[in-house]
C-alpha cells in the first residue's frame, strides 16, 4: 500500500506541468529518427556500431544459407555419382563439376593416397595388387585430414555470430546506462521535474537497448542453425570417407 503510494506521487511530480518553451516538441515525437537526430555522440557511435555488427551478421547469414543450401544439394549427387561409377578414375575426372560439397575433395585426397600406395606395391609386370593394414590405414588418415580442412573451411566466420549473438547485448547496455545518466543529468538542470525533460534520455536508451537485441538475436539463432548444419556435413563426412574406405578393402585386399 505505502509503495503504491510512493509511486502515485512521484508520478504526480513527474507530471506537472513545465513551460513549453523550456523542451522543444520535436525533442519528444514519437519519431524514431527524431530521437536519432537528437541523440548525443556517444549514443550515434553506439547505434552505428551495433548497426555495423547487424550487417556483417546479415551478410554471414545469407552467404552460409546459400553455402549449406548448395553442399546439400551437390552432396547427394556426388555420393549418387560415386555409387554408380564402375571406376574411381571417373569419380574423381568429375569431382571438379561438384566443387561446392565437400566430398569430392576428400574423395582427391584419399584417391592420391591409394595411388600412391599402389605405385609403391605395384609389381612389375603384373596387374594384382595387395594392400596391407598399414596402406589402409595411410589412406584412412588422408580421410580425416582431408574432412578436417574441408570443415576448418565451413567453420569460417562462425565465429563472429557466436560473438555478435554474445557482445551486442552488452554494447546496447553500455549504450542504455550512459542514456539513463543523460536523462538523469538532465532532470537536475531543470528547477521543474517533468516527463518531458527525461523523455529524449531514455527514448535514446530504449533504442540502444533495442538495437542490441536486434543484432544478437538473429545471430545467436543462425549460430545455433548453422552448428547443427557443421555437425550434420560432418557426419556426412565421416560416412563417406568410411564408405571410401569398405570399398578400397573390398577391391584390394
């Protein structure tokens, strides 16, 4: 009961009436670019920073859409190709028409590997060829080596989103706070208190606030997508370079 009385008299204070002379209307519209045009430097620098983070954000976002969009698609045709090829030559004369998945260049490296194992065994004058464990195993690490640069390579840029999605908040806070003391050494410069000396502080500070969210919202949620993504051609990878390998055991062991 006493807060709620509390609080009905500091609305009340906030509320009487100033001189219109004293705020300027445009200084409390409800415009958004209004309060832009009147923000202080440190808020623009806040704002045209979190506004940079969106749009480096954006343009990640967009171009790692269109990245896993064209893997997935040249992914199952590739595998598709490599299960009907009767020969890995042909396999790998067409890994250049798919270079947007990651497969045909794991399929290159595990290719030169067999060949090069086959060139050092290769008898003279005869055709049959044995593999050990030891040149399995040869071509099984140029597998994972390949797989680990090709994911190295989708892994890029990942790291901005975690920190954009991580950072913005804190930067539209810092842009809050430094609002708040605006409005706040305002009110002190007036003999009146009212609504409209606070007004344009914390509309400043609400926006900054805003345009954190906006930045980290949509790369925290593209983060997220787009890790599940890594760990799904991952295991495409992994399938695949353990296919390569079956088959390698099967035609030469």
């Amino acid at each position: 009961m006493h807060g709620g009385i509390a609080i009905d008299i500091v609305t009340l204070l906030l509320l009487q009436a100033t001189p219109p002379e004293l705020v300027p209307p445009e200084a409390v519209s409800g415009s958004l670019w209004t309060v832009f045009a009147h923000a202080s430097g440190f808020a623009f620098a806040i704002l045209l920073l979190l506004i940079l983070f969106s749009l480096l954000s954006w343009s990640i976002i967009f171009r790692k859409w269109m990245t896993f969009r064209q893997i997935g698609r040249q992914s199952r045709e590739f595998v598709s190709f490599f299960r009907k090829s009767e020969r890995l030559s042909e396999v790998h004369a067409a890994c250049e028409h798919y270079h947007g998945s990651p497969l045909p260049g794991i399929f290159s490296a595990g290719y030169q590997e067999l060949n090069a194992q086959i060139q050092a065994l290769k008898p003279p004058q005869t055709d049959s060829i044995t593999l050990g464990d030891r040149h399995i195993a040869g071509v099984q690490r140029a597998l994972e080596r390949a797989a680990a640069a090709e994911l190295s390579v989708l892994e890029r840029s990942m790291s901005w989103l975690a920190t954009t999605g991580s950072v913005t908040p804190f930067i539209g806070l810092l842009g809050t706070v430094i609002g708040i003391i605006n409005a706040f050494n305002g009110l002190g410069m007036v003999k009146t208190a009212s609504i409209q000396a606070v007004a344009p502080g914390i509309a400043e500070a609400l926006i900054a606030t805003a345009a954190g969210l906006f930045a980290a919202i949509p790369a925290v949620i593209a983060y997220n997508h787009f890790l599940a993504r890594l760990k799904g051609v991952a295991a495409e990878m992994d399938d695949f370079s353990m296919e390569f390998v079956n088959l390698v055991e099967r035609s030469f062991r």
